[in-house]
C-alpha cells in the first residue's frame, strides 16, 4: 500500500512525493489508506472524496488527497482507494488540480 500520497504536485501543497516536479507518480495506478473527512455525491457524474491518510500537515493544506469515484463512501469511514493518479487536470467550473486520483475503487476497512 503506498502511504504518505497525499497533496499535489509540483509547488502546490503535498506530501515530497507528489511535490516533485514533474510528479513521479502522474499515470500510474496507486493504492492508498485513509479516512474520509468530505464526500460529495454526483458532481460531474462523479463522486468526489477527500482522503487523509496521516501524513501532511493540515495547517499548509498539505492534509488530503481528492479523489473522484462512482463507489460511495461516508465522512468518518476508513477506506482503500485504488486508482490513478492524474496531474494539472482541470475540468472546468473551478474544479482545477495539480494532483487527484481517479477513477477510484474503494474497499472499506
């Protein structure tokens, strides 16, 4: 399980490994554990998690990671997302990421 991916890359907020630039991680398929502190059904036709797995600090918004999924999830749960990791998406309408994790599947603990 990958631990401590959390953040974003490049001179955003994060964890060292998604602050590198050009992010190591971008493209590839990542696993992480953590707990759901905000979920947001169906925006986009997407489900939209905010996961902290420990590391960070959330003084520097360096705390949690977005994910976007169709699996459902409630704040407080802990879960193990699985997914991939993209870099500099922006969907539009404010939505705008240096780093998020999609097309998440989730197995809760």
């Amino acid at each position: 399980m990958l631990q401590h991916l959390t953040g974003q890359c490049g001179t955003g907020p994060g964890s060292p490994l998604l602050q590198r630039s050009p992010c190591p991680l971008g493209g590839q398929t990542v696993t992480i554990r953590g707990v759901v502190v905000k979920f947001n059904v169906g925006v986009m036709g997407k489900n939209w998690i905010h996961l902290q797995d420990g590391s960070g600090d959330a003084a520097q918004g360096t705390s949690d990671i977005t994910v976007t999924t169709l699996d459902g999830a409630a704040k407080g749960e802990t879960i193990v997302i699985k997914g991939i990791v993209r870099t500099n998406k922006d969907f539009g309408a404010g939505y705008a990421y240096p780093v998020i994790v999609e097309e998440a599947r989730i197995a809760k603990q």
